[in-house]
C-alpha cells in the first residue's frame, strides 16, 4: 500500500512538472517545473525499489531479504544529472535575462528574432 501512494505522488508530482513547464511563460518557472517533475521521477523509482522488511545489499549470514542496489544507483545518478542540468539552465537563464532584459519566453523569442534580423 505504501508502495502505490509513492508511485501515485510521483506521477502527480510528473503531471504537475509538465503542466506547469507547458504553460507558464517564465523561464525560470519553466525550470521549477522541470525540478518538480525530476523529483516525481525520483519518487517513482524511490517506489517501486521499496521493498517491506529488506534491508542493505551488504553481504552477511542468513540474509534473505535485500533491497536492489541498481535503482538506488540510478535515482543517485538522476539526482546528480537533474542537479547539474537544472544549474546549467538557470545560468543560462540569467544569460538571456541580462541581454534581453526579460525572462518571458514570448518576449524573448520576439527579441531574438529582431536582434537576428537586425544583421
């Protein structure tokens, strides 16, 4: 039962990221949303390697009972990954926020378009 509340929350917290990186115009709500839907991802992994009463893939006697070790390496990887990606766009966010003056994706393709057409 813990297991599907897990998994429900993610895919909520996965619809919520999409719905809100679609609709806002803000980029850096843009990204927040982007967060908000790596964290649903991490939560449905975090959900479906959950497993009652194992413990550690530390080797010992009668053991019979453990946890995968490779969803924990890959939700480690995607924290780090979503971490890193997430930094990287939000400086160049603050790029395009200094040239343009505007963080409002209409505007700035608008802006873009005329500095191209401008050459």
């Amino acid at each position: 039962m813990k297991m599907d509340i897990g998994i429900y929350i993610g895919f909520l917290l996965e619809f919520v990221g999409i719905i809100g990186t679609v609709l806002r115009r803000n980029l850096v709500m843009k990204l927040l949303s982007l967060g908000i839907s790596d964290i649903g991802v991490v939560l449905i992994f975090v959900a479906v390697g959950y497993i009652p009463g194992a413990r550690a893939p530390i080797i010992e006697q009668n053991m019979d009972k453990y946890v995968d070790p490779l969803p924990q390496a890959l939700v480690i990887t995607s924290i780090v990954i979503g971490f890193a990606t997430l930094s990287l766009s939000l400086v160049f966010v603050m790029y395009l926020a200094n040239k343009f003056h505007t963080v409002d994706s209409t505007k700035l393709e608008k802006r873009v378009k005329d500095a191209k057409n401008s050459l």
